[in-house]
C-alpha cells in the first residue's frame, strides 16, 4: 500500500468516515502490517492530544463587544431604511394592478372609439339650418324694406348686412332702394350695405348708375367718396351730368370735381 | 435549541435580519475562539479576531449563498482575517501575538514525573507554536469534527484527499515535535 494511500485511509478511520467493511478491512490490514500499525498508532496519540487540547473560555468582554457591534449594526441598518421603504413605495406605486387597471382604461377607450355615433350627419344639418335661415332672412329683408315705415326699412338694411353671401334678389331689392327710397338714411344704409358686395360687377354698376338719381348732397358725397376708393372710372360720366344741374350745391360739386380728377 | 440551522439563520441574517447573527455568535463563538487562540494568538487577541470575523460576515453577508455549511464559510472567513491580521503586524514589525503561555517559565515544570494534562495541554501548546502555521491550521479545522474533509479542502483550496493527506502529516509532525518536547 502506498503511504499517501494508507494516509487518507488513516484519516478516514479515525474521523470516521469509513463504512463498517472498510473499516474492518483497515483493521486486518494493521493487524498484518506492524509498520502501519505502528504508524497508526502514532497517529492516534497525536489525535487524542489534538482532542486534548483546550483552550481558555473567552471573556464576557467580547460578548460585550460583539453585541455593541451588532447593536451599532443594526441601528445603521434602521437609519439607511428610509431609504429601502421609499423604494418599496415606489414599488408599491407600479403594482400590476395599475396596469391591469390602464388596460382596461384603453379597452374601454377602444370600445369608445368604435362605437362612437357618425360625426358626418353634424355638419349637413346645420348646413341645411343655415339654407333655412337665410331663406327666412331673405323673405325678412325683403317684407321690411316693403314696409312704409322708414324705420322698418333701415331695419331690413341692417337684416340684409347679416348676410354671409347676399344673392342677387336681395341685391337688387337693396339697388331699388338705394334709386327709390324716399328716405335719406334709408338710402344712405343700402349704400353701407352694398359697399360689403362692390366685388360684383352688378353692384358696380347699379352704384354708378344710382348717381344722377341722387338729389341729397350726402348721398351725393357718399357716393363720390366711394367711387374714388372704388377708382370706377365709368362713374366720371354720371358725375360730369350730375355736374351740370344748376341746383347742385357748391361744396358738393367741389368735393365732385376733385373727385373725378383723383379717379382720372 | 438547534431547531434553526445555521445556514437559515445565516439566510435571515443576509435578509436583513441581523438579530439572528446573535445566535449565530452563541454557537460558534468558543470555536472560533479556541481556533484563534491555539493559532497562537493571545486570548484578548483572539477574542478580537473572533470580533473581526463577525464584522467580517456582516459586511459579507450578501456573499453567502447557502450552498456549503455556514461553519466552512465561517472557517475560510477567520482564516482570511488571521491571515490579514499576522500580515499586518509583520508589515509594522511588531510581533504581538506572542501569548504568555509560550514564554518558556523554565524547566522546572519538565522535570515533573507526573504530567498531568496541564502539563500536556501546556507542552501541546508549545509544540503546536512550532508547527507551521499552514499545519496548525489544518490541524485546528480538522479538530472540530462539524468540517468534513472535502470542505476543509475547499477552504483551504485543494482536493478532498489532499485534505487528508496534509491533516495526516500534521498530526505526525506535531506528535513528533511533542515527542521531542517530551525527552527534552
């Protein structure tokens, strides 16, 4: 046997590692072999000694020590704690149930968008309240501008500027006024009311053609400044015949001429 | 009392549950004590490197996986700090572990015909000063049965009949040394 072998073996049977056949097998080997007995016995002495020795119990000073150090640890321990419970509240902050609970938000979102009623119909219905409203406005400014009281018409001037888009009916109900009312303001009214349609040419020329109709200076003047902003270089015609009437009032017919020079 | 193992109580104590390193003390303290001590250390010395090992495995606790017994664990940690300690004292040059008992008080007491077992506790003292400090160590970790071979082989890094091989010729190198102890 090899003496690192018998070694190992030696270690195994006094610490007893060794099963019951092994370890009589070791046995009849020491009793056939004198040089390993001798050695074994050897180091059982010494294995005993090893278990003989002893040492002095410790002081009650370092259990004293030990457990201020423990203490000591454990209050450190306490103190960093704010810190670990602000993360478990963080934790606790993102819990599966919020997302359980921001998925059903989204579900019920969803489901909410698909079922939503159609937004279309809306639109086309107020387009159709507006047609009517405008068709009633129309009627409206149409009866009061028929009205004998000159306060009714002005009303009805005032009805047609409501007008987003005014058609020609209203335009030419506003031209006869403008040629026919018998009113001044009336009159003076339906002009600020055409003013806002001068784009179209009908209005254009129902304007300059109102021109020598008009005896009130006022309206006279009116017009002549709105040709000038206008330049309608078809109103010098209507103005030069304005011109020659001998009742024309002298400022007017000053403010005229300087007019039709600044168009020309 | 030993309801609770040492690895679960050394789990509770990694879990933030340092009381439980109280226990844990109670246990081990006069093993570790006695494992310092016949080192070579003094006894306050000991009972300050006993300290040391229990800061250690404190500071260490996340390091402990459960796997092993707590006791090689415990055991390779006041290896290191004994280790760390002698390696300190060499460096400043002061020679401190030097324990009262190893001062020779002279020859009288050999002459004794009757050696009672201080007297052999005492020569056993001397001889276990003379061993290497790699044997004594070896020697003190196969003493508390609680370690089996294969983890005293895996504190000290070798294999399991290495292990066994070295505590075997410790154990003739010290009874060698007592022996001469002895006739002297």
């Amino acid at each position: 046997m090899k003496d690192e072998k018998f070694e190992i073996l030696a270690m195994d049977y006094l610490s007893g590692n060794l099963s019951e056949g092994e370890a009589k097998e070791f046995e009849t080997f020491l009793e056939a072999h004198m040089a390993y007995r001798e050695k074994y016995e050897e180091l059982l002495k010494a294995w005993e000694l090893m278990e003989a020795m002893q040492s002095p119990e410790p002081s009650t000073q370092m259990d004293q020590a030990f457990f201020a150090m423990l203490s000591n640890e454990m209050d450190k321990e306490k103190e960093s704690s704010p810190k670990q419970s602000l993360i478990a509240m963080f934790t606790a902050i993102f819990r599966p149930q919020w997302a359980i609970g921001v998925l059903l938000l989204l579900i019920g979102l969803g489901i909410g968008y698909f079922l939503r009623p159609d937004v279309e119909p809306i639109p086309t219905q107020t387009i159709a309240v507006n047609n009517e409203t405008e068709e009633v406005r129309q009627k409206l400014v149409l009866t009061l501008l028929d009205q004998p009281s000159a306060n009714q018409r002005l009303q009805g001037v005032s009805e047609a500027n409501k007008f987003e888009n005014a058609d020609d009916i209203v335009i030419k109900a506003l031209l006869k006024t403008l040629n026919s009312d018998p009113n001044v303001n009336v009159r003076l009214a339906a002009i600020e009311s055409l003013t806002n349609y001068v784009d179209k040419p009908e209005v254009r020329q129902g304007l300059v053609q109102s021109i020598p109709n008009q005896g009130s200076p006022i309206l006279q003047i009116t017009l002549a400044n709105l040709m000038v902003a206008l330049q309608e270089k078809s109103s010098i015609a209507p103005f030069r015949q304005l011109l020659k009437q001998k009742e024309l009032d002298t400022t007017v017919k000053k403010r005229i001429e300087r007019s039709i020079e600044s168009i020309i | 009392m030993q309801t609770l193992t040492d690895n679960v109580l050394m789990m509770k104590v990694k879990s933030g549950d340092l009381d439980k390193l109280g226990l844990l003390y109670e246990r081990h303290k006069r093993k570790l004590f006695g494992f310092f001590y016949n080192m070579g250390n003094n006894a306050s010395l000991s009972e300050d490197l006993v300290q040391n090992v229990f800061v250690r495995i404190l500071k260490y606790r996340q390091s402990f996986t459960g796997e092993g017994p707590f006791t090689a664990w415990m055991f390779s940690m006041a290896r290191n700090v004994n280790y760390d300690h002698h390696k300190k004292v060499s460096r400043e040059g002061v020679s401190r572990n030097v324990s009262p008992e190893q001062v020779d008080r002279g020859t009288g007491d050999y002459l004794n015909e009757a050696m009672d077992l201080q007297g052999d506790a005492h020569l056993l003292r001397r001889a276990m000063g003379l061993l290497s400090a790699e044997k004594k160590e070896i020697l003190l970790l196969s003493k508390y049965r609680e370690l089996k071979f294969q983890e005293i082989g895996e504190i000290l890094g070798c294999s399991e009949g290495a292990a066994k091989v070295r505590v075997h010729r410790a154990l003739k190198d010290l009874k060698t040394i007592f022996l001469q102890l002895e006739t002297r």
